[in-house]
C-alpha cells in the first residue's frame, strides 16, 4: 500500500484519467474530490461492502437470456386517460 502526505489543494494522479486532489482539512476531516471518467465506480470504504452484496456473481449461470423490454407510452402510463385521476 502505498501511503502520501498532502497538503490542501495538491493532487493525487492515479493512471492517465484519475484526479484526486485534497480540498478542506477540518479538524479529523479530510474532503477529497475525486476526477475520473463517468465509467469507473467510486465509493467511499463504508459502503463498498454493502455494494458488493448486490453485485452479480460470476458463479450464477443463468438458465436463458433476459429478453428485453419495450417500454411503450400506455405501458409506462403515459398518454392514457386516467379520469378518476384528475377529477
């Protein structure tokens, strides 16, 4: 594990595409703001766990293929006149 000192505004590269660079410091409290594309997933320690829970496991076989769904203005209830609704 590799373990850095910063200072408030110095940065932090990881690869070519990551920032992360120390914003505030109050007292135990370190804020960090973190720079990375939209496809890398970010989480703070406490809840990476509790995400882990829900990711797919790559034990599971499925018996088929999901098929997909074709969602449709009356499917999603949109366009359909509801008059108990409105009046």
């Amino acid at each position: 594990m590799l373990v850095l000192s910063r200072k408030i505004g110095e940065k932090i590269h990881v690869g070519n595409d990551i920032t992360i660079e120390v914003r505030r410091v109050a007292g135990n409290r370190v804020t960090l703001a973190v720079d990375a594309p939209r496809n890398v997933r970010i989480l703070r320690g406490e809840l990476r766990d509790a995400a882990m829970e829900f990711e797919p496991h790559e034990e599971i076989e499925l018996e088929h293929e999901a098929q997909p769904v074709v969602l449709t203005h009356q499917r999603l209830g949109l366009g359909v006149s509801m008059p108990h609704v409105l009046g």
